[in-house]
C-alpha cells in the first residue's frame, strides 16, 4: 500500500493505493476507438431520359410549393433569368436558369410540392 497526498481543484485529498502484482509487466495502452465515418450519400438520381427532356436540368434549390412558372417549352432564356418561384416557409424563391438556353420541357405546375433536388424544367 502507498500513500498519496493528491490536490484536485484546489482540495487537497489523502489517497492510499494499493500496489498490484508489482512484477507483473504493465499492460500496453489501449488505442482509442477508430471514429466512425460519416454516411456516404446517395448518388443523384439519373437525368430525364433524351427526347422531350433537354441536356440541362433545373432542380429545386428546396421543398416547398410552386407559386409560378414563367416560362413554357419553346421559350429563350438567359441565365439569371427567373424561371419559377418556389414558396418555403412563408418566403417565396426566385429559381434561376444556370445558363443561356431555350427551355425543352417543365415538369411542374403552379401549385405542385416540389422536394429538393426534383428537377423543374430541362434546357437545351
């Protein structure tokens, strides 16, 4: 048995400990845990098949509702122009065209639920 004075805090405590198997080798540290690696996420779904569909897609920037669509297939668009606007959380959203293009197709109407990522509408 050994006799420690030990301060914790500024409290001083009187430990006795006890001494085992003093010629027994010490056991080797025991390494921490490997952290645990986060969800991989699921891939993006596939685009819209060729045909009607166009080679850019639109997506949902965040669920909500669509309040309306300013565009039909056919139209010219800039990027940065308007095309829809989504409503969340009492706020309405502006989507964007990402780039130059003439709309191919809109999948949604005024009115729809829309979930993130769901594409809108397709440019070519």
């Amino acid at each position: 048995m050994k006799r420690f004075n030990v301060t914790v805090n500024g409290v001083a405590y009187d430990v006795v400990v006890e001494e085992v198997g003093a010629s027994a080798p010490m056991a080797a540290p025991v390494a921490a845990p490997a952290p645990v690696a986060a969800p991989v996420a699921a891939p993006a779904p596939a685009a819209a098949p060729a045909g009607a569909a166009g080679s850019v897609t639109v997506k949902a920037p965040l669920q909500g509702t669509i309040m309306k669509v300013m565009v039909k297939p056919g139209d010219s668009v800039k990027k940065g122009t308007p095309v829809c606007v989504i409503e969340a959380l009492k706020m309405e959203n502006d989507v964007v065209a990402p780039e130059d293009g003439v709309v191919a197709s809109v999948n949604v109407k005024s009115g729809d639920s829309v979930k993130t990522d769901e594409v809108l509408l397709t440019l070519n």
